[in-house]
C-alpha cells in the first residue's frame, strides 16, 4: 500500500513561530466585531501547536473572521468572512494552528481538483463532500495521478479555499484512493484503496512529514526502517513514543513491524 502524507504546517520558520504562543482572536456578529476579545481567544491545547476556543451560541446565523490582534496595518486576518447557522443553541469549538489555517465545529469539508476527475475543472460545483469519522474527514474515490486537488470549506455556496490546504496538493497515486484529513493536525495524506485499509495501517503509530524530516509516534514498541527508493537503508531503529528523523528531500520507503509506507519529503 502506498501512502503519501503532507503535513501542512510544518517547517522549520513556521516551527520557530510556533514556539512562542500567538495571539488568536475570533472576530464577528457574536461578539459585535471586537478586537482583541481576550474572552474570544484561542488558547494552546499543548497538543501538535494547535489552539482551541469552546463557545455556546444561540440559533442564529453569525459571521466571523480570525485575527491576531487588532484591525489595522499588519494584522494577519483569516480570508474572508465566515459563517455559521443554527437551529438551537449549540456549543462551538474553533480549532486554529494560525489566524489564516483553521476550523471551526460546524463547518463542512469538500475535496476539489483537477485530481478529482474533474477535468481541469475547479468550479465548486464539482467539489466532492468528504466525510467525518472522529477527528478524521475523507473522501474516497477514483483520481487521476498526476492531479492537483485543495481541501475546502463551503458555506451558502460560497468557498473558503486557503483555511485548509492553503496550496494545491499533487496526488502523486492514481486509482482508487482515500484523502484524509487528520482534523487534530491539519495534516492531509492519501492513500490507496478504502478508509478501512488506512485505518489498519495507521493502528499504533503516526507519521507526520515536513520540511527536511519525518516525526514518527508510536504508541508501543515499533521496529522502524526507512530506505530511499532504491533500497538504500537510511535508518533503522527500535523505539516507543515520539522519533525524529532528518531527512532530505526526496521519496522513502518505511517499513514498520512489516508494514510499509510510502512518503515524500518536501
């Protein structure tokens, strides 16, 4: 089974920003469009540089947008507003790794690309809905190698096209395959074949790729081995809990208690 990851938040400078906390704010009709609300901020969840807020709404329709801080010359605003519709009263939760790369509770993923078999088609019309099991959204389905494709939010037929996969992605597998969103990460890979056989190869580790590395976490003791594409051995170590693996760019193989991943290093 081959299996390509990309995780989409993860390079070196994005990590040194990272470590400091940032300043997440939503912004919108909730709060009359406050600045800097320090009872609307997100707050770290001291999990994969993730920030959180839990809020409880009223029915009603709301707009928002994610900020940094205050309106004015270098804020770093989420694009365009956002909406959210509610028949009852309801608690939301919005998930952010930045102002710009986030989720909220309620909204609705669609995949979309010239991947999709959508013949160079990216109109909205051809976005296929992706499903939500957990922490993780998919969408399974035949695609073309070879293709470019975007994770995206849709809302009253508008389209939010940078808050998830801010660049298209290429889909480097062709056939039958799942995309998945892993929603506690942001992070995107796909795989060959259904759900069910990436959730088989998944059990007991996760692999996450950035920039120049891959962090590999294993719940229990693991046998990990990683070979470039002509074979060469890399590395090769025993170990549980979390690994870093500096890697270059390139294509490896990694095999784990005999089962192998496929993956690219940007």
């Amino acid at each position: 089974m081959k299996t390509i990851v990309f995780l989409l938040f993860l390079c070196w400078s994005v990590v040194n920003i990272f470590a400091q906390d940032q300043l997440i704010y939503v912004t919108g009709s909730m709060n009359s469009w406050a600045e800097a609300d320090d009872g609307w901020k997100l707050t770290p969840t001291g999990e994969n540089n993730m920030y959180r807020l839990e809020k409880t709404l009223t029915a009603g329709d709301y707009e928002y947008q994610l900020i940094n801080g205050t309106w004015g010359d270098g804020s770093i605003v989420s694009e365009g507003t956002h909406k959210i519709s509610l028949s009852e009263e309801k608690t939301v939760t919005f998930w952010a790794l930045s102002p710009t790369n986030f989720y909220c509770s309620e909204d609705i993923f669609y995949v979309i690309g010239t991947a999709m078999g959508t013949d160079l088609d990216w109109s909205l019309s051809t976005a296929k809905k992706m499903t939500k099991k957990g922490t993780i959204v998919y969408w399974t389905g035949e695609v073309t190698e070879g293709g470019l494709f975007k994770i995206i939010k849709i809302h009253d037929e508008v389209g939010y096209w940078g808050d998830i996969t801010p660049e298209n992605i290429r889909c480097d597998i062709g056939g039958t395959v799942t995309a998945k969103l892993d929603l506690s990460t942001l992070s995107v890979s796909v795989s060959e074949g259904s759900l069910d056989g990436v959730d088989k190869i998944n059990d007991g580790f996760q692999i996450n790729v950035g920039k120049g590395y891959v962090l590999i976490n294993a719940n229990d003791k693991t046998e990990i081995s990683i070979h470039s594409i002509e074979g060469k051995l890399i590395d090769h170590k025993l170990f549980t809990g979390s690994n870093f693996f500096p890697l270059e760019k390139g294509i490896y193989i990694i095999r784990m208690n005999g089962k192998t991943k496929k993956i690219v290093v940007p």
